[in-house]
C-alpha cells in the first residue's frame, strides 16, 4: 500500500508535465479529455468485457478475440479502448458492430479510473503485451474483476527497470488473473519481476494463435533459395557475413537477408560485406529477393520473409547476447541454426533441436557446416521444416484453452 501512495504521489508531481506533452500531441477534442478522466462509454447490459490495445499494432492482434468471443457470447457487449488515437482509429475500423463501443483508456489516477470503472461496470478485462497500471490493476483487485494479459511480453529494453523495481512491481503484477506468455523468456521474465508462477501460462504471441502470416513484402527471384539471419548484433554479422562470402560460391542461387538487431547497424553491415567483396542491398531500394545479400533496413518485417525461407539463422547467439526467439521461424516450419548463446530461449531451443529441427551451432566454421548439409539435402531439410513446426505448435496452449482459462473466471459468464 505504501508503495501505491508513493507512485500516486509521484503522479500528482510530474502530472503538469505529462498533461502538457497530451494537449500538445493526443488531445483534439473535449470528448477526448473527458474519456481520459473515466467518462466512458456506459453500457446498459450488465455483460461487458473491456479489451485494451495499446496502439495500432495491439489492436491488430486482439482483432480475431473480438470476433471469437463475440460469437461464442452474444450477449456480451465490447469496450475496445486505446492510449492513441492511431489506436483507436483502428479500432473503430476493424471491430464494427452494435455490441462495441470505443474510446480512450483513461489516465491511471484513482479518480479517472474509478470513474471508468464504475461506468462500464466490467465482468473481465483483457490487456495485450505490456500493460502495467498500478492504480487500475488495483482497483480491478478490490472489486474482483478478472483481468488478463494476452500475448505478455517485456523487451529488452525495459526489462532491467522493471527488474529493479520488482518489491513495487510484485504487489501490482498480483493483481493480473493469468497472464499468458508469450514464450518461456518472457514467462521467466513476468516471474522474475512478481507474477505468482501459477498465474502464468505459456502460449505464444497473439500473431502466431490467431493470425495467418502475410506473404514476404517483397518476392523472391526465380530459383532463389532464401537464408534469413537475424535479428544480428555487433559482432556478429560479421561472421554471417565471411560464411556467406565463403559458401555462395557452391550454392550460386543463395540469398542472405540479414536483419540488423538494431537500425543503425545497417551501414556498417553494409560496409563490411564490399570490404568482403560481397555487394549488399537495401531491402527498401529493391523490388525482389535475389541471390546475393540484402540488408533489411525496415522494422517488423523479417517474420514476413520466414514464409519463403528455407533456413534460418537465430542471431544474439553467436555473442554472449542469449539469443532472440526462434519460435516465429519454427511457426513457420524454418529449420533454425543458432550459436552456443541461447539462455535466453534455452527450453524452447532444446525443445526445436531433440524434435530435429532446429541445430546449436558453436561457430562460423560449425554453421557453414550445418548450412552446406541443410542446402545439399531437400529430403532432410523438408524433415526438419516439418518437425520445427510440429514441436512450436506443441509448445502453445490452443485459443480454446485460453478462453476457457478466460470463462471459468468469470461469474455468469456462460450464456
């Protein structure tokens, strides 16, 4: 409780401030500030669940749990909220119907969200990937609202502060009902900074369970045989990059697609590869995939490219970086080569590689091995697609799971 008035006290000074940046970049009209301040949308049915997206993307994802939810309980009516009004444009697009209505998500002062909650009346909540709101977390608490966190995630980035903030962290994360994982990183993760272990569940990001993964933005040349490698770190593309130069020379109709972990490693990946004597395009200068070396330059797209991948290499791995999550190119039935780094991901790799789909390599000269036996032999390389997918899938719970995890908590809840 003590660590609940700190944050609001913290709140009530930098409000000015954060208030400020709103007017200046959010707020356009005064139905906007009021729906900020909990003056949501009221429902006249007593069923509502409450469906929370970010921005653009997280709306996205919760697309296709409206539409089965909304199906399965016609009863129920839908508050689809956002933080942006990208968001909530969004929102409005693609989740049309009597039983919905839209609006912004309030501010997380004891106020505002007691006035949101109050009006809608909830009977569960469904957040996406990282929602943290001490205030509305604990008021959903008191009142016993079932709230849940869909494809739960925590990047990189915010993981350290969160980590360092985990006495507060835990006493607000108990609040969540279930928060599904998007695999066992993030699940380590979510335990590591408060969620009781058996309030987490692993099931894979809500792109992976509910929607089909759109073609590659750009097509591949005839006779083209894809290697994606990525997301790569610093010093490592490097020795993606020396094996390509190396082994393009027996497979003439190899392309590397490298996909920098970080933007501004684009030029020096491009500046290596003509010190190598390998030429390197920018993915947004090119119309097509060719053999040769293309530098993704764009966020967000190399899981787009695993459609038409014939091997992948999993990168943060080759360097002390734990490695990334392999399970979007195991989805898709891409073999997977990582380094001797993978901690991160370690259960789900061992998983990928027992089921002989997925080879942990120790260096460049063992994945130049490794890539020459994947690319010699169709028969083997077909296996391992097969086996990779089978094992990802398996590591999921189904979304009929998840709604059921859903609907028990829920008094009243079947129809």
């Amino acid at each position: 409780m003590l660590s609940l008035i700190i944050y609001n006290l913290l709140l009530a000074v930098f409000f000015p401030f954060i208030a400020i940046v709103i007017f200046a970049k959010v707020l356009q009209t005064r139905h906007e500030w009021m729906e900020r301040w909990g003056f949501m949308p009221k429902f006249r049915k007593r069923f509502v669940i409450w469906i929370h997206g970010s921005s653009v993307g997280e709306i996205n994802s919760l697309r296709q749990i409206y539409t089965d939810l909304s199906a399965k309980h016609p009863r129920y009516r839908f508050l689809v909220t956002s933080y942006t009004r990208t968001g909530l444009l969004r929102a409005e697009e693609i989740m049309k119907g009597k039983n919905v209505k839209t609006a912004f998500f309030p501010f997380d002062f004891p106020l505002s969200i007691i006035n949101a909650i109050n009006r809608v009346r909830p009977s569960c909540i469904l957040f996406t990937e990282t929602e943290i709101w001490p205030n509305f977390l604990f008021l959903c608490r008191l009142k016993r609202i079932p709230v849940f966190l869909l494809s739960a995630r925590i990047s990189d980035k915010t993981y350290p502060r969160y980590k360092a903030f985990r006495r507060f962290l835990k006493r607000v994360l108990s609040s969540y009902t279930y928060v599904f994982a998007q695999d066992e990183l993030n699940a380590k993760r979510f335990e590591q900074i408060g969620v009781p272990p058996d309030k987490i569940l692993k099931t894979g990001s809500l792109k992976a369970l509910y929607q089909k993964q759109s073609p590659p933005p750009l097509p591949l040349g005839k006779d083209t045989i894809l290697w994606t490698a990525g997301p790569v770190r610093e010093d490592e593309f490097q020795s993606i990059i020396e094996v390509y130069s190396r082994i393009k020379t027996r497979f003439p109709s190899l392309a590397l697609l490298i996909a920098p972990r970080y933007l501004d490693l684009t030029s020096e990946i491009i500046k290596f590869s003509r010190e190598k004597g390998i030429e390197a395009r920018l993915r947004s200068k090119s119309t097509r995939i060719d053999a040769g070396l293309t530098v993704l330059d764009s966020l967000g797209e190399l899981p787009r490219f695993y459609t038409e991948a014939k091997i992948a290499f999993v990168g943060g791995s080759l360097v002390n970086s734990g490695g990334h999550n392999p399970l979007e190119a195991a989805f898709q039935g891409v073999p997977v080569l990582m380094g001797p780094y993978y901690q991160n991901v370690e259960e789900t790799m061992k998983k990928l590689a027992e089921a002989k789909g997925a080879w942990i390599i120790q260096d460049a000269k063992e994945l130049e091995k490794a890539l020459e036996k994947i690319l010699t032999n169709e028969e083997m390389r077909m296996t391992a697609s097969k086996n990779i997918r089978q094992a990802a899938l398996s590591m999921l719970i189904s979304k009929e799971e998840i709604y059921e995890s859903i609907e028990k908590m829920i008094p009243g809840f079947s129809c």
